[in-house]
C-alpha cells in the first residue's frame, strides 16, 4: 500500500521553496567568496587559489566574524501577508551578530521598481519579525528585490547587498 501524501501541491511548494533558500544561500556564498578574494589587502589571501591543501584554511576563514563593509544574510524568502494591510505572517529578516554594521532595506518590486517597504535602522544582533507594508497591494504574488543598505556610525551608507524575495498577499 503506497502512502500518498494528503497535499502534493503543498509538498511541492515545500520543496520549491527549500531549493530557492539553498540555492540564493549558495549564491550568496559565491558572491561573497569572490568579493572577499578580490578586496582583501593582504596578498597571499588574494593571490590564492583554492585547492585540496588549502581548502580547509579557506573554509577556516570563512568562518570567522565578517569583516567591515561585507554583510552575512539572514532572513526568510517567501513572506506571506493575510491581506496588503496586515502585519506578515512568516517574514523575518535579522542583522546577524556576526556582521559588524547596523543595516536598513528597502524592499522593491521587481516588476515596477515601486518601493513597498522601508525599514527602520537594524543594530547589529537585532531582527525583525512583524512586517507590514508600506504600500498596499492587491491580492496576488510579487517578486521583489529587498536591498540592504549597509551604514557607517554616521549613517552613511557603505554598501548595499540585493536579494530576491517573493510576497505573498492572499487577500
């Protein structure tokens, strides 16, 4: 007797969203490996390339707190709003405590470019859970682009990293 699963449909958007998340953290990786390779100052990092006897020195290294002006991620992909009113259901964004600058972000939609949220400041080791949006969409799935913005101790923004993030508003 095969045991089928009561909700494939839900299976399969379990699945999808696992693969997005492992696949935008594997991305994240990469660009950071590549930035970190081709900004440090110290030479012998920079000229280095990775093999089997240096692997795990590099891996090492990876490892440790991020360095100032690089931003370590961490967050949920798909954030799921009951309507475009209300507070999110599942979204979450943190400043990790391994980064060394606060942060803010703007989230914007991929298809209009139009801002739909703004953050206040995220000290470093802080999150944010209750997300609501600025703008408020009609019922139906948006690809946005959230933005990090990382700042100095005036505020003054060094950097920014983009990732892709998916709303979900049901109502």
């Amino acid at each position: 007797m095969q045991h089928h699963s009561k909700n494939p449909a839900a299976e399969q958007k379990k699945k999808k969203r696992l693969f997005i998340i492992i696949l935008i953290l594997l991305l994240l990786i990469a660009i950071g490996l590549v930035v970190f390779f081709l900004t440090r100052k110290d030479e012998d990092v920079r000229d280095t390339v990775v093999t089997e006897e240096n692997v795990e020195k590099i891996k090492q290294q990876l490892q440790e707190p991020v360095e100032d002006g690089y931003y370590k991620t961490k967050m949920s992909v798909d954030w799921t709003f009951k309507d475009g009113k209300s507070v999110s259901s599942d979204a979450y964004v943190a400043n990790s405590k391994d980064n060394t600058r606060k942060v803010y972000f703007d989230v914007n939609r991929s298809d209009t470019n139009e801002l739909v949220y703004s953050s206040p400041y995220l000290p470093v080791g802080t999150e944010l859970k209750e997300i609501k949006l600025d703008k408020d969409l009609p019922a139906g799935d948006y690809e946005c682009i959230l933005t990090y913005h990382l700042v100095d101790d005036d505020d003054e923004e060094l950097t920014t990293v983009s990732v892709t993030v998916n709303l979900h508003i049901l109502n």
